[in-house]
C-alpha cells in the first residue's frame, strides 16, 4: 500500500514543493492554516491546529505514516516584532504536534532552520552548540528541543532551501530570478554565509533518512559554503543573466535589520556518512531548477481567493431543493408562496412578491407606480446600475441625490432641495447602502410633504434595522420594498428578488405583473370556480355563472419575471439561518473595525451603524496617494496573497451609458470623494477567524509598505 504522507504548513514554499517532489510515491495530503490552494495530485485539507486535540484529531483522520511538519513562522522580523506568535507557531506548535506524532506513533520530520549559531565559525555540525541571537533562532532551537523531548523517533532537520515559489510566495532564488530577468539590480550581502540545497534535493535525502530508520538531528544542506552574494552571481550565470546587475553589500550596511547570524553554514559529513551518498553540487542543482521550471510549484499551486462575498450553503439547504426536484413542481407551485409569506413575516410585512432578481423587483415596483415618461425619480447615484436601470426601464428621468459622508446614503438635507428645484419627482428610490438603512422616517416625511411614493431598495439589506428597531422591509415608511437574493447578499437563491408592501392593491397588480399581466379571473384562489370582481371580460370568462376551466386574461403588459419552486426551495432554507448570518456579519465588521481602529491610511466606514446594518459588504477607505499605491495595484497585491476585494461601486454617473444621457460625477462631489478611496474587503457568513486575520495582515503589511 502506498504511503500516507501529510505536510503540515501547506502554502509554504517548502510545503507545497515537497508534496510535488513526493505526489507520485505517496499519497500526499497538504495541511493548510489560511490560504486555499490546489495542487493536482495531492489531496488538501484544512486545520488551525491551535492545541494538542487538534494535532490528534487530524491525524486520527487522515492516519498518515509520516508527518512534516514545515509550518512555522519563519519571518525574522514577525518573530521579533510578535513573540508571542513566535512561540505559538514555533515553539507550541511543534510540541503538539510531536506529541500526537508520538502517541499515534506516527514518523514526524520537524523542519528547523540553519539560523540557530552566531559564533565565529562556519559549517557548524549537528554537535556545535547554538547560540541564537534572534527570536527567531531561539523559537526555532526551543521547537526542536520539545520535539525531540516529546517524540523519541523524530528526525529534526537543519536546513536552508531554495526552488521555485508559488506567485504568491517568492523563494530567494525567485527573488534574484526574477530582478535580475526584469532587468533590476538588486544588492546581496557578500559577508552572509550559508549552504543552500534545492528543495528536491533535500526531499531526497530526508524521505532517504525516513526510510533507513534514522531519528535525531540531521543537517541537509549542500557542500558548498558561499555568500548570499556568490549564490546570487552562481544562480545568475546558470540563467545566462546580468551578473552586473547584482550589488555586493555588507550586511552592516543594513540599519534597522534585525540581528542575523553571518554565518549560518552547516555541515551535511554526518548526513552523507549515514546514507553513504553525496550531495549534488550546486551547479548541477542550479540546473535541475532551471528544468524544473515548468512543471514546477510556480505553474501549479493554484491560489484559491478569498472572495469579497459569498453564499453558504449547508445540507438542509441541499435536502430541501433535492425535495422539490423529486416531488415537488418546480416552477409556480407552493414553494414561492411558502418563501413570499416567510419573507414578509419576517419583515414585518403584509405581503410578499417573489420575483426572478431584485432588478426585476425593482422594474415591477415602478411599474406599479405607474411611473412613466416625464416623471422623476430621486435616488442616490452610490448603487449598483440596478436602482436606475429599473427607472429608465419605464422611461422615467432618475434625478440623482449626492450621499452623505458618514452613511453613504442619500443625503436627505440635498433631497429636499432636489425635490423643490424639481417639478417632476414623483418618487424617492432611497438605496440602505452596504446594509445600513437610510433615515426612512425622514424621507417619509419628505414623501408625505410632497406627495411622493418611496421604493426601498434593500438588495443588500434583509435583517437591517431601522432606528425604530423594526425591520426593513416592513413598509411602514414606503410603499414598496425590493430585495435581491443573488449569492453574495443576506440569503442566496441563486437569483432572486422580493417585493413586499402593505398594500393590497400593488400585491395585486405585482403578482400579475410578474407573470405576463395575466389573471386566472380568481386572485385569492386561482383555480376557485368563483370569478372576482376585478374580471374585464366578464362574459368571455364565465359560464353559466362559472369561471371557465381554461380562462386567463392579460390586464398589463407584464412580464415574466417569476422565481422557481426550485429557488424558493433553498431560498426557504437559507431563511432559516438568516439571523446566524446577520450575527456573524456584524461580528465579523466589528473585529475589522478593532482591528483598524487609529491603524493610519485605512478608515472603516459606517461603523455607527454597527447595531442597524446586515452589513452585505464591509468598506473601507485608503488613502492609495498616500500609501503610493493605485487602488488597482493595491487589489492585485491583495489578490496575490489570495485576497479578493472589490469597489463598491463606481458611481452609476459615471457610466458611459449615464454619461451619454448628460449626467456628471461633478454635480455628485460626495459619492466621487468616497469612489475614489474606497474597497470592500471580504465579509461573509463562512470567513474563517484565520481567513479574517490573513486579510488583516496582508492589509496592514500593504499599508506599511
Ligand atoms: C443596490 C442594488 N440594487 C439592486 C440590485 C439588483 O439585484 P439582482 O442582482 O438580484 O438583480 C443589486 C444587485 O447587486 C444591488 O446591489
């Protein structure tokens, strides 16, 4: 049977070679902490591993022969600046480990690290004695201790490596690959001395150890003892590059470094008289990199983003679609109504209308208005095309409103003044921006001074509240109210939208309007033999007093715009978690507000609406000038350390279609300050507390930059 191996620390450099060097003799399983990768061939799972339970219960899983373990926190100035990350990672991490190696008597290969000795010696053996003058060094040295108290047969490895890195995550070899290919210069130190080996190289000769039965420590390094500065200058010659372009430096010329041992070269007699072989020299190591680049972990690890939303689905979710696809029918059948009425209890709301998306909410709210040519609608231009789009739909006029700095929502002291310096308006289509509902008891004062309908687009608010403490969407203050269940908001139907209002006459002309403008001649029962008085074609539709078993009669022009029993199926479901959602989005927005709180050149926005909002999207604002970073290049940065990010939203004037219709960013001065600075950062029920941390770090790492 093959062999079980399992690496822990899984997007490192080293991890993620080693599973590619080993995937064709073993079956491999890669243990990652934050980052998602794939990798073909090599199976992935994910832990924190954060105590001994957790070491057990992941090895009880996966029951592998050999463990090795490469995660750890190997940034010198991280060290440094965070002891106590240090030793949770280097020190604690790899005690729990050991010991669940040793109780499940699992082979455990600890990775540890040639930066252990500063004395004034070179290729120090496994019998010189350390002396760490980092944080570091010391984790490092404290690590391999507790693993060789804790588990008799590890083999702890001394080793500093080299080969291809994912885009992520540079090596030392990319780093003066891909400088030297760009046409940069760049400055080694020429009085740093080490022994690198090429990953492959040492995956060889460890899994050589493993199998012979060795344990204890074991230097796996190459013969060949150079500076950082010849390593540089032999890898450039192998690669035909411009030797000229690297810079001899001393490591003293570096102010602000943390300390670092000048020589870090290690002996591999003892590794070489155990397995009686020979290291490659680096020459031919060099070569075997330059082949390897293909095929190598660059052009394969494949880094999964983090999106800036998503949906969540669980098994509950997939039985009650599965439901409706084996019995139930699958369009107009009871589901929608079962969604409609769970929308609108929750709400707060008489009545719901389920519809294909929220466009299509929006599009059938102005219909029902009967809004038209020559009407004006007031709405805020910080929206998805959407909110317009559906005004223009009618041919109406959308009178943009500028957004107030702190909510980002319609600016009500500016409504009003578009409302007088306009004849038109007919209706207010205010947006709850990101979740945080605007101040509808104002705009209802507004409406009602001026006799003016009011649509509440609340696409990324279901669950917000109103200052009242009652729930969007109840309609107190509006006459309609559309949401959108596309994946990335409060509930997922895949597509989806809702209509819900108070009035009875709108639920009427809605629901028809949604199918084409047709009526069976009995709204409250369709199918009911019993016509209702709202039939225009009396006799055509009754029979001897009955309505006729085939009659349908088309009252609008409609369209249709109706939901699946199939949609509503899992659109019913995720209804029962939407508070567990909305709970843990605000959780979630309130750890990035602590996590950026003073943090220069960021700014959480609409953190005053932490107890209101649904918080659909989590913004921020960065001052990119200040940082000297494009907003684009700051995203890309991002999305190279797997973070995805977005812009909500390019102000809808902004559109070349708006332009063409003579609308102007100028006129809106608020919403192009925010455009210019803002980015929404990843929020969703299923963000891990690691995935929210990775964000965090990358973040204040891009800010520091
Ligand atoms: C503010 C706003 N209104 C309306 C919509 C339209 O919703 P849907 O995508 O379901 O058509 C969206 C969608 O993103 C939105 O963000």
């Amino acid at each position: 049977m093959q062999k079980k191996v399992l690496i822990t620390g899984g997007s490192g450099l080293l991890a993620a070679n080693w599973a590619l060097s080993i995937c064709d003799k073993y079956e491999v399983i890669l243990l990652l902490h934050h980052k998602k990768i794939s990798l073909s061939g090599v199976n992935i799972d994910t832990a924190s591993l954060n105590n001994l339970d957790e070491c057990l219960s992941i090895l009880d899983k996966h029951q592998p022969d050999v463990v090795i373990h490469t995660a750890g926190l190997t940034s010198v100035e991280k060290c440094e600046l965070n002891p106590n990350l240090a030793q949770e990672v280097n020190v604690d991490l790899a005690k729990n480990i050991a010991t669940a190696c040793s109780s499940q008597d699992v082979k455990l290969v600890h990775i540890s690290t040639d930066h252990l000795f500063s004395s004034n010696q070179e290729l120090f053996s496994e019998q010189s004695t350390p002396s760490p003058i980092n944080n570091y060094a010391k984790t490092k040295l404290k690590g391999e201790q507790k693993v060789l108290e804790n588990c008799k047969n590890a083999l702890v490895i001394r080793t500093n490596f080299f080969g291809w890195g994912a885009k992520y995550r540079q090596s030392f070899s990319d780093f003066i690959l891909n400088n030297l290919k760009d046409g940069k210069s760049i400055d080694l130190f020429q009085d740093v001395f080490f022994t690198p080996i090429l990953i492959d190289e040492l995956v060889g000769k460890v899994h050589q150890l493993i199998n012979t039965g060795f344990n204890g420590i074991f230097n796996v390094v190459s013969n060949e003892r150079l500076s950082k500065y010849e390593f540089g200058v032999k890898l450039a010659n192998c690669f035909n590059l411009d030797i000229d372009l690297i810079n001899a430096i001393s490591i003293n010329d570096k102010e602000n470094l943390v300390k670092r041992p000048k020589d870090m070269s290690l002996s591999n007699v003892k590794l070489c008289q155990a397995l009686d072989c020979k290291v490659a020299n680096l020459d031919e190591q060099f070569q075997s990199l330059k082949e390897q680049e293909s095929s190598s972990v660059l052009n394969q690890v494949i880094l999964d983003i983090i999106p800036y939303g998503k949906h969540y689905i669980d098994e509950d979710d997939i039985c009650s679609v599965v439901d409706v696809l084996r019995c139930g029918m699958l369009t107009q059948g009871p589901k929608v109504a079962e969604f409609e009425n769970k929308v609108a209890n929750y709400v707060g709301a008489k009545y719901g209308v389920a519809v294909s998306n929220g466009t299509a909410a929006l599009h059938l709210a102005c219909m029902a208005l009967e809004l038209g040519k020559g009407d004006e609608v007031a709405t805020s231009p910080n929206t998805f095309v959407a909110t317009s789009n559906s005004i223009l739909y009618i041919d109406a006029k959308p009178v943009f409103v500028d957004i107030d700095s702190s909510t980002l929502n319609i600016d009500i002291n500016k409504l009003e003044q578009t409302i007088l310096n306009s004849s038109n308006i007919k209706a207010i289509f205010p947006i709850h921006f990101a979740g945080l509902p605007c101040d509808m008891e104002k705009i209802k004062q507004l409406a009602d001074k001026y006799n003016l309908a009011v649509v509440e687009d609340a696409a990324h608010a279901l669950g917000a509240i109103y200052s009242d403490d009652s729930k969007v969407g109840n309609c107190q203050y509006s006459d309609m109210t559309c949401f959108s269940f596309h994946p990335v908001k409060g509930i997922a139907a895949g597509e989806g939208g809702m209509i819900t209002t108070n009035d009875a006459l709108l639920y009427r002309k809605l629901t028809l309007l949604r199918s084409h403008g047709i009526t069976k001649g009995n709204f409250e029962f369709p199918g009911v033999s019993e016509a209702d008085d709202s039939l225009i074609n009396k006799n055509e539709a009754l029979e001897n007093g009955e309505l006729k078993r085939w009659y349908y009669e088309m009252q609008y022009l409609g369209y249709n715009y109706r939901i699946t029993d199939i949609q509503c199926a899992l659109a019913v479901s995720q209804m029962d978690k939407v508070e567990l959602f909305l709970e843990r989005r605000k959780q979630i927005a309130k750890h990035y507000d602590q996590a950026f709180e003073s943090y220069s050149n960021i700014k959480p926005l609409q953190t005053q609406g932490r107890n209101q909002s649904s918080h659909h999207i989590y913004v921020v604002s960065i001052d990119f000038a200040k940082i000297g970073m494009s907003r684009h290049q700051f995203m890309q940065k991002l999305a190279e350390q797997g973070i995805g990010s977005q812009v909500h939203y390019i102000p809808v004037v902004n559109q070349p279609y708006y332009q063409e219709l003579g609308y102007e960013i100028e006129q809106f001065p608020t919403t192009n300050a925010y455009y210019q600075n803002t980015l929404s950062i990843p929020l969703y029920y299923g963000l891990s507390n690691a995935e929210q941390k990775l964000v965090v770090s990358s973040i204040k790492e891009l800010l520091n930059k």
